[in-house]
C-alpha cells in the first residue's frame, strides 16, 4: 500500500515536472511571436514620413512650375514689352512696374478720359471749378509707358475734338522730373509741339493744336484741360485804354501852353 501511494506521487510530480518544462520552453515562442514585426503597423509607423517627402516632392513640383510659368509668361512679352520695361526701370530706379499692368496701359490708346465728377480737392479757386475747364482723369501710367515713336489720343471737351499725339522723345531731368515731348500732324502740314512733364505729385502740360493752345494740369490723377484763351480771357469790366496821362507826366501842363506853327 505504501508501495502505491510512492508510486502515484513519484508519477504526479514527475507529470508536474514534465508539465513545467513544457511551459517554459513554450513561453519563448509566445515572446517571440510578439516580436513579429507587423507590415502594416510598419506601414502606418512609416507613413507620415513618406507622406511628408511627398508633399516636399509636390512643392518642389509646384515651385518648378511656377518658374517655369514665370519664364513663360517672360518670353510671352518678350522682346518689345520687355525692353519698355527696362526703359521705363532705368527712368524710375527707384520704382516697380508689374508686366500686366504696364501691358494694359500698352494697349489702352488715350492719356486721360473725361469725368462729370468735379474734385473739389484740386487747388483751385471757387470760381475756377465752374469757368468751363475741362476735368480729366490723367493715366499717368499710360503716360510713362510712351516711347518716341508712339502715338497716343488727347481728348479737348472744349472743342469736342480728339488728337493724336505722337511722341518724338522722352527727356530727363532729375528723378522726378521727366518730360514727354511730341507734336499733332495739322491738316495744314505743320507740326504742333506738344509736352508733357509728370512728378511725383504734380504732372503739368501744354499742346498747340490747329485750333489752339491747351493747358493741362494734374495733382495726382485728378486734373483739369483748358484753353489759354479761357484761362487768360480779358476782363471786360476793366478798360484797357491807354490815357496819355499814363504816359506823359508832361501832357497836363501841354494842354495849356499853345503850339508854334
């Protein structure tokens, strides 16, 4: 009997023993299988970046375009709008023009329009607002894009007439100060002079026409057209005859003194 019972505790701890083994030489393959690196955990760990090169790539991508648009859009107004461009830089150093703005200009064909809109900031007197002077908006940008050899229309309300311009030079005196001169082709074959000269606030003019003499001034764009005849018309309340008293402090005491014949 005693016999027995050694017999079955010899079994159950040698199954003990055996089952203890087991376990751990299985518990290394557990470890082992947490180990096992997963591809698509891989992939999401790797993802942000790859992401990122790609939007680096695409940047890349975007800014080549871009410069590649550039140097399009620069032969696009190559040569004649590129070399006004550099004429118009080397005027003004100190001043940037944008290509589309300067080819706009380019194509509009008048160097002012019309307004009904009186700018009362002007500096003008009251009654010079209402003497029938001809208010303009003035495109000073038009103005600094004429070469020699370009024509532009300048419209006169005062005659209802338009004329045409054609530039013969371009003049400069110091930064602020460069005139545009040019003259109107008469239907009687003569030649008008005409002038234009822009600072930088204050753009002043003249132009002889077959009908007359303009003047033009402009403060900023805001401006004015008128005649000399208007702006110099003689006052009729005031005579203009010439006594000889004015001229002769002697003609007082001659009137009494008798002539010799």
């Amino acid at each position: 009997m005693q016999t027995q019972r050694h017999f079955w505790l010899k079994t159950v701890i040698a199954g003990g023993i055996v089952m203890g083994v087991v376990y751990f030489f299985a518990q290394p393959s557990k470890d082992a299988s947490t180990n096992i690196i997963d591809p698509a955990v891989t992939l999401q760990k790797s993802s942000p970046s790859v992401v990122d090169d790609n939007s680096q790539l695409n940047n890349q991508r975007t800014a080549q375009n871009s410069s590649s648009t550039s140097s399009a859009d620069e032969q696009a107004i190559a040569p004649e709008l590129q070399e006004r461009l550099a004429a118009m830089q080397q005027r003004r150093p100190n001043q940037q023009f944008s290509n589309s703005e300067v080819a706009a200009a380019v194509n509009r064909t008048s160097s002012w329009t019309p307004t009904d809109d009186i700018p009362r900031e002007l500096p003008l007197q009251p009654e010079e607002f209402t003497d029938g002077r001809q208010f303009i908006e003035l495109d000073s940008l038009k103005i600094e894009t004429l070469m020699p050899g370009d024509q532009v229309n300048v419209r006169v309300d005062e005659n209802a007439k338009d004329y045409k311009v054609t530039i013969d030079k371009v003049e400069k005196h110091d930064y602020n100060s460069i005139s545009w001169h040019g003259h109107i082709q008469g239907d009687d074959g003569q030649k008008y002079s005409v002038s234009f000269t822009p600072g930088q606030q204050l753009t002043v003019g003249r132009f002889d026409t077959p009908d007359g003499h303009y003047v033009i001034q402009a403060h900023g764009n805001k401006g004015w057209v008128a005649s000399s005849q208007l702006l110099f018309k003689a006052d009729t309340s005031v005579s203009d005859a010439i006594h000889p008293a004015d001229v002769d402090p002697n003609y007082a005491n001659n009137q009494g003194t008798p002539h010799n014949h």
